[in-house]
C-alpha cells in the first residue's frame, strides 16, 4: 500500500514538473510578442540616387544659356566689346530707330571712360551685361582674378547706370564649369554664350556678317556680334531690315530667358524600330584669344 502511494506521488510531482515548463515556455513567447521591436519605414517608392555628375551638369545647364527654346520667333541681338566712342552711338540710334532692345556686354575699362554712352544704352531700355575689366582667358586665370575682373565691371556698370548688371558673358565664352558655379552662387550671373555668330571680329565685310547671321538665326537665338568694329555696324540696318522681314521679334536676353518653355520630348520609337541618332548641340567655335578680343 505504501508504495503504491510514494508511485502515484513520484507521478504526480514529474506532471507537475512537466506543467511549469509548459507554462514557463508560454509566458517565453507571449513576453516576445508584447516587448515593442523597432520598425523601419520602408519608403513607398523605391528611387534611385542621382550621379553627382548628373546633378552638377544640370545646375551649369539651368544658368547658362547659348539659345533659348521659346514659343514665338523672339531673338536676342547681343553686342561685346563696347562702348566704342563713335559707333555705339550709331548703332544705338540705328535700334532706336527700329524700336529694338538689345543686350551689351561691355568691356569694364571701357565704360570708366565712357559711361555716359552705357547710360544712355540703359536709358533707352538695352540690357548690360559684364564682359569683364580687361578681356582676358579667364579659364587660365584665378579665381581672385577672375573675381577683380568682374567685380571692378559690375561696380562700373552700376556707377553709370545705377543698377548692377545680372548677366556675364566671359571672353572669349571661355570659362571652367567650376568658374560658371562660384560665378552664379557669389554675383548671381547667369552666363550667356551664343548660338549665331557671324565671326564679324575677322573683318569679313558688311555682307558677309549680314548673310551669316540671316543664315544661322532661328527662333530663341543669341546672336553675338560687336560693336567695335565697322563693317559690323555697317552690316546691321539692312540686317534688322532682313530679319523684320522674315518676321522676327527682338528682345534682350533676360526677356528671351523669362520666355524659355520646355521641350517637348519626341515619343519613344517603337522597339522593332531602329532609333534615329540624337542632335548634338554645337556651340559656334570661339576665336583663339591670341589671334582676337572676339567674344
């Protein structure tokens, strides 16, 4: 009889035994599910990093500008190296007689000795643009010199005009994607090259610079020419008359900027189809500036 009872008590103690484990194991996972476990937010739409290369060519591309795509047969005239003491004057009269507003980018040393004509430029409604003090390659140059050169430009131009000019186009459209950047952040330039240049800094005469600007304009151009030069003034009234013609419409360049519209993107060609080549843009060589202060 006793041993009986110590088997039924032995049974009952390793029931018990086994019980608490069961139990213990259970308290183990509901202790899981209730502790808090970090969550990472996933995001809804998986992007890819954009190339730090891609990122800067699009901040050069939003500030500097050869032609403008614009809705309309608006162009820009542009006109380097003045003020020339003779024939700014006539060529300023020559647009004031066609009712057109173009943009010069001016020479620094040259309007200290003539600002009354950069002021009467602004008067009559023309845009100024910085062109530098002394013309120089500021693509081999420093960036303090660089800074010089603009900054005694921009301090001119405001003296004879009273307001600080907002364009720069550099010499010979020289100038360092690094240069363009710092340029734009520190005196808020944008930097205005050309599409139509005529290469009038040659002397090739008044109908040649005439047929190649008639030639090569189309609607958003920058045309680049100079207004130190003879053959360059002479080549303009029947230029203008020309281009009138043909139905274009002058503004300056800020004006031609603000009117940009986006280019319409041309439908992918179906996948049997073999894609055409894409147009490489070609911005118009620029003399050498050993051989010219063209540009």
């Amino acid at each position: 009889m006793l041993r009986n009872w110590r088997s039924l008590l032995h049974t009952r103690v390793r029931f018990c035994l086994a019980l608490m484990s069961i139990y213990r194991l259970l308290f183990v996972c509901v202790a899981t599910l209730i502790v808090p476990t970090p969550l990472r937010a996933e995001p809804a739409v998986q992007t890819q990093e954009v190339p730090r290369e891609t990122q800067a060519r699009a901040k050069e591309s939003a500030i500097t500008f050869s032609s403008v795509h614009v809705n309309g047969p608006y162009v820009a005239m542009t006109f380097d190296d003045g003020p020339s003491a003779t024939l700014t004057p006539k060529l300023l009269d020559l647009l004031a007689a066609h009712h057109i507003k173009a943009t010069f980018f001016v020479i620094g040393e040259n309007v200290a000795e003539h600002p009354e004509i950069v002021a009467r430029a602004a008067r009559e409604g023309h845009e100024i643009g910085n062109h530098s003090w002394s013309h120089p390659n500021f693509a081999k140059m420093s960036q303090e010199n660089v800074r010089s050169q603009m900054q005694r430009t921009d301090d001119a131009i405001k003296s004879a005009t009273g307001k600080r000019p907002t364009l720069l186009r550099p010499p010979y459209g020289s100038i360092t994607d690094r240069e363009k950047r710092w340029i734009h952040a520190e005196f808020g330039y944008d930097i205005i090259l050309w599409d139509v240049d005529p290469l009038d800094w040659k002397r090739p005469g008044p109908a040649v610079v005439r047929n190649r600007i008639l030639k090569e304009t189309r609607p958003g151009s920058i045309v680049l020419s100079h207004d130190i030069h003879p053959g360059t003034i002479q080549a303009m009234p029947s230029t203008l008359d020309e281009l009138e013609a043909k139905g274009f419409k002058f503004v300056t360049v800020s004006e031609l900027i603000d009117m940009a519209t986006p280019v319409t993107p041309r439908p992918s060609p179906q996948t049997d189809q073999k894609a055409p080549p894409k147009a490489i843009p070609v911005v118009s060589p620029t003399p050498s500036p050993t051989s010219s202060i063209s540009g």
